[in-house]
C-alpha cells in the first residue's frame, strides 16, 4: 500500500495579483479621459480646477451623430437621438467623469466593486453605440463587458488596492462589503 500524501495548499495570492494587474490596465483604459476629456480651467476666471474639455463637448455630437446615423438597435438610437443629442454638453461631462472616476477606482483599486459597475454601463452604452460599425467593435466590447463582470464579481480591489487594505485594517466597514469593494 502507499502512503496518501496530503495535497498542497493552492496558493491564490499569484491569481488575485493578476487579477489587480488586469483590474489596473483596464483602469488605466478609462483613466485616460483625464488627459483627453478633462483639464485645467479656470473657475470663476480665477480658481484652478478640473474640468470638461470644451473640445471634447463640441465634439460629442458629431461622433454620436456619425455612430447612430446606420445603427440598426432602433430603441438605442432613438434614445439616443432623442435623449442624449438635445442635452449633449451633459452627456460629455457625464462620460468625461464617469471614465476618470471608474478609471480612478480600478487603478487604486477604491469602490473597485462600483468601479466595475461603472465599466461595464460604459462599455454596454459604447458597445451599442458602434456594434454595427465591425466584428472588431464588437469582439473589443464584449472583451470590455466581459472584463468589467470578471473584475465585478472577483472582488479585484481585495489584491494590490484600497479596498484590501480597507478590510484589513478595518474588518465589518460597510465600505469592504460587496459590491462597493
């Protein structure tokens, strides 16, 4: 007879340091509306503060315009013609903000569980938008959308983020509970 050996423990810390390395390269996807939606403008004509590129406002309507023009998911277009298209200027500083903010929370890795949530609206409402225009378009969302429900449902913020660090040195806070972290 041969002796049963006892089976080594799987060590997860490897698959959760790549899962905080996919959840900071998606993070970073999104974080670069800081540096071509956002800037520095002056508040009041005085005060410096981050803002909605004006360039990125007036340029808002012309890409949802060319993208809906053949878009065939008819509720979609007519929402967004009728919805989006008439309040574009909220609608850039909402999509301005909402990338910066759910970039910022996946790459510090802080409300990663509601970062996430952020990530997959934006890449359902983007993929929508240019589903018709290419198989491309259309593998790169559903990788997108994917990737947010990956990250949602592992809790990635638990490995190399805030939100660990958070549980660790505050065990029960209602910010670590899922889905916040």
């Amino acid at each position: 007879m041969t002796a049963h050996s006892t089976p080594t423990p799987v060590d997860m810390s490897q698959p959760s340091r790549w899962l905080a390395v996919l959840r900071i390269g998606f993070g970073f996807w999104f974080l670069k509306a800081l540096w071509t939606k956002l800037d520095v403008v002056l508040l009041g004509g005085v005060v410096p503060w981050l803002g909605v590129e004006p360039r990125w406002i007036a340029a808002m309507p012309d890409i949802i315009t060319r993208q809906m023009a053949e878009n065939p998911i008819g509720w979609y277009r007519d929402f967004v013609m009728a919805t989006v298209l008439p309040n574009a200027a909220t609608f850039a500083t909402c999509v301005a903000w909402g990338e910066t903010l759910t970039g910022l929370s996946l790459v510090l890795g802080v409300g990663s569980g509601l970062g996430a949530l952020g990530a997959l609206f934006l890449s359902i409402n983007y993929g929508l938008a240019t589903w018709h225009m290419s198989a491309a378009a259309q593998g790169f969302h559903y990788l997108l959308i994917l990737v947010a429900l990956v990250l949602f449902l592992a809790r990635s913020g638990r490995a190399w983020g805030l939100d660990g660090w958070i549980a660790w040195r505050w065990p029960g806070a209602w910010v670590s509970h899922w889905p916040i972290a």
